[in-house]
C-alpha cells in the first residue's frame, strides 16, 4: 500500500495496473498530449519522443494521486509527478474513452508530494 503520512493512497498494485495498462495501449496507439496554454512541454526542451520516453518510464514510485475526476472531459485522470533536467513536472494521465492515452504536462504551482 501507499501510505502519505499515515493516510492510504492506493495500493501499489492498482497504480501498477493503470500504468501497465495506460503503457500497453501506448505502445499499440501512441500518446496523446493534450494541448492548453499552461502545458510545458516546449519549457522541457524535449521532443514528442523524448516525451513519450519520459512518460513511459513512469513507475509507483511517481504516483501522486488518483483516480480523480477529469474536470474538463469524462473519464478519471492519474497524477504523476517527475523530474526533468532537475525540474519538478506533474503530468495527469487518463486513458479516453476511445481507449487512447492522453497527458497533460505542466509545472507544479506548488512542492508535489511524490510517494517513495
């Protein structure tokens, strides 16, 4: 189980088991990056392929939080946290009703707390 604190988060085995999932179906369609004016993927310096490396690498050890509501389309969002050419990024990852992956990178407004 993942703890923050002494409160349960989720157990390792369901974030396992969305990131095995939102992996497989990623490696058959691609990753969709959602774009808005707050996504930070060109402050990366990375490319879509750089990207989508970084975003497969991601273990339980990134989870932040989850599943929780998307507010902006149907469907939960997974919150990830990750660092990158040492600054810190969230990415929200769901997988869409048309069973595509999608991300949505941006930088923390505020210290993520990212469970070991």
């Amino acid at each position: 189980m993942i703890y923050n604190g002494s409160k349960l988060i989720k157990k390792k085995t369901e974030v396992n088991a969305f990131l095995t999932e939102f992996k497989n179906k990623a490696s058959k369609t691609g990753i969709v990056l959602i774009r808005r004016d707050k996504n930070e993927l060109a402050k990366l310096g990375l490319t879509k392929l750089e990207f989508d490396k970084e975003i497969l690498s991601l273990t339980h050890k990134n989870y932040c939080r989850g599943p929780e509501p998307d507010k902006d389309f149907p469907g939960e969002i997974w919150i990830f946290g990750k660092n990158i050419d040492y600054d810190e990024y969230y990415v929200k990852l769901k997988i869409s009703k048309k069973n595509v992956p999608c991300v949505s990178p941006s930088i923390p407004q505020s210290i993520l707390f990212i469970i070991r």
